[in-house]
C-alpha cells in the first residue's frame, strides 16, 4: 500500500471513530434527557396531589366500657362491636429531587416515596352493636360507657391499622398506586418506554442510577410540554 493508501486509511478510520463518538453520545444524552423530562413530568403531577389515598383498611372491633355508678352503687359495663375503616396516605409534597434516580441502562426511573401514614380511623357508630350488663344503667352512666366504648374502638382500630402485616399490605399498594399516578402524564405526553420503578427511604439504590438533581436544570416544564405539542401537530 501506497504512503498515500495508508493516509487516506487513517483518514477513514479516524473519521469513523469520531462518527461512533458522536452517535455515541448523541444516544447518551438522548437517554439523559428522557429520563430527566420524565422526573420533571411527574413531579408536575406529583405537585397537584397532597396526600395521595393509597390502601383502606376495614374490619370490626370490640371495645368495652365500665361505669361504677353513684358511690359505687349500681356498676354497668357495656361491650360494643363497631366496624370502622382507616385510609392509609402517601405525602407526594415531599417527592422532591432527591427522589429521583435515572438508570439509562434500563431505562428505569426511581421514584423515592415517603412512608404510607395512617389516617384518623372512623369508627361507624350508627352501626353499633352493644350488649349492656347492669341492673340499672341511668342515662349519665349510658353516655359514659358510650364515650369509654368509642374512645377505645378508635384506638384498637389505629393499632389494628399499625400491625406489621397490614402496613406492608398499604406499602405495596402505595407502589401500585404512584407508578400507575406516574405513568398516566408520560403516556400523555409520548415518553414511551420509560420503566417505573417505586422504593421507600430504607430501600437499597441501585448504585448505577444518577440522582435527577445533579442533572441540567436548564429545561423548564414548559418548554418540555410545549415540545411535545408541537411534535403533534
């Protein structure tokens, strides 16, 4: 081969590598930028929502009252069956930057959720069912044992709602309910394909994904939404 044939090859070489430079991270930074309008997608989604009703929980309880009577005259005590139900929440205002990680590679974006809280039971006494033990139960005695009944069914009913089983239940319907919140505005807004995947603070990371807040922040919400509009018309 000719000095000049050895050129020309070199040239050639040269000239392809910097091609595959450059589809190389025009590919990259394609993945960036998808993952980076998709956090920003859902955090304007997210910050529309305060809390988020994620898990119900209903069940009935047995809670008891006791009245001494008058001087300890004449004691009563009433056993009450209440059904209740208890909402578990997700606070999506404290989805902020830091919850997001971006694994390019799976196309996989992380979305760090706070713990599912336990919402203020409501215990349904117009469906009360009481058995009241006494000889004589005055209408002082029948408001005190109704108030300790009431006081105790809201009580048993936060700790039914607070047992291991049933908070793992709301956690893993806390995940079903924020992808699916997640996924619906990037189906709208055409970013397909972008995987979500939902943990809580104690979870494990996966190392390889990037947090979103150490991303570009240049874009703003609207110019990402306006872009997309404009590809539809």
């Amino acid at each position: 081969m000719t000095k000049r044939g050895r050129i020309l090859l070199v040239a050639i070489m040269l000239g392809l590598m910097v091609f595959a430079w450059l589809q190389y991270r025009a590919r990259h930074e394609a993945e960036r930028s998808l993952g980076l309008d998709a956090a920003r997608i859902i955090s304007a989604e997210f910050s529309k929502r305060a809390d988020l009703r994620v898990a119900t929980l209903r069940g009935k309880v047995l809670a008891s009252g006791n009245d001494k009577g008058f001087l300890g005259v004449l004691p009563s005590q009433q056993i009450t069956s209440l059904p209740y139900t208890v909402e578990y929440y997700v606070d999506l205002a404290k989805v902020g930057g830091r919850s997001y990680r971006w694994d390019p590679g799976s196309r996989t974006l992380t979305v760090d959720i706070p713990d599912v809280t336990v919402g203020t039971p409501n215990v349904n006494e117009a469906a009360a069912v009481s058995d009241q033990k006494g000889v004589f139960i005055s209408r002082r005695a029948a408001l005190e044992l109704a108030r300790q009944t009431s006081i105790r069914a809201a009580a048993k009913s936060r700790q039914e709602a607070e047992k291991p089983e049933n908070m793992a239940k709301a956690r893993e319907s806390a995940r079903a309910q924020v992808a699916k919140l997640a996924e619906a505005p990037l189906a709208a807004t055409g970013r397909q394909g972008v995987r979500i995947a939902v943990s809580f603070p104690w979870e494990p990371k996966d190392p390889s994904a990037v947090p979103v807040e150490q991303w570009d922040r240049s874009r703003r919400m609207e110019d990402v939404l306006d872009e997309r509009k404009n590809a539809d018309r």
